[in-house]
C-alpha cells in the first residue's frame, strides 16, 4: 500500500491551519498565511 504522509501547515503561533493540503491548495494556503503575518 503506498500513502502520501500527512502534511500539516501551522501558522506563526503554531496553530495547524490546514491539514493534508498539496499543490495548489498548498500553494494557496501559504500565500494567505504569509499576507496575514506580514498584515500584522
């Protein structure tokens, strides 16, 4: 059986925001979390 391992995407705090998120969604996730820690 082959899986992917689990990817998690934490914010500055060390909050998950998102879990198991690839490619685009991954791509789209991390530009908001960067504008929103550059927004502070």
């Amino acid at each position: 059986m082959n899986t992917w391992p689990a990817i998690y995407v934490l914010d500055h705090e060390g909050v998950i925001r998102f879990k198991d998120v690839r490619g685009a969604a991954l791509d789209r996730a991390l530009d908001g979390l960067l504008a929103a820690m550059k927004a502070n």
